[in-house]
C-alpha cells in the first residue's frame, strides 16, 4: 500500500506565517483523557454523555445506553 503525502500549503497563513482558524478547523484535541470509573460511567446523566463525546468528536446519537456503551468502549481500558 502507497503513502499519500500532501505538499505543504500556505492555505490559511496569515502574514506573519501563524496559520488561522479556517486552515485548521474547528476541532481541538482537549488536553486530558476522561478519567471516569466504570460506575461514573455507568451513572453518568446523558446530557454529561453528550458533553463528553462531543469535546472528543465523537458521534452523540442513539439512546442513553447506546452513548454511555460507546463512551465506556472508547475511554475505559481494560488492565
């Protein structure tokens, strides 16, 4: 399988070299990984689900239990 490199853009760069908010979107990586036990997720109110998927980019739709399922199989690791 072949790598795909793009070339580098000037695309969004202001004049001073920094590049802008259009160049880079609006998604921003939050700066820790969800700390929350297997019961915090498990009583975990949906509105705090929504929340917490949407800071990670990450889908919000189903029920309740489809979002708390989705969250505790991406943040939850097994030791």
């Amino acid at each position: 399988m072949e790598s795909v490199v793009r070339p580098p853009s000037n695309i969004g760069s202001g004049p001073s070299g920094q590049h802008t908010k259009e160049r880079c979107g609006d998604f921003q990586m939050p700066l820790h990984y969800p700390r929350y036990t297997l019961a915090e997720y498990q009583t975990m109110p949906e509105w705090k689900l929504d929340c917490l998927l949407k800071e990670y980019g990450l889908p919000i739709t189903g029920d309740v239990e489809q979002k708390r399922n989705f969250a505790m199989g991406a943040f939850l690791w097994l030791h």
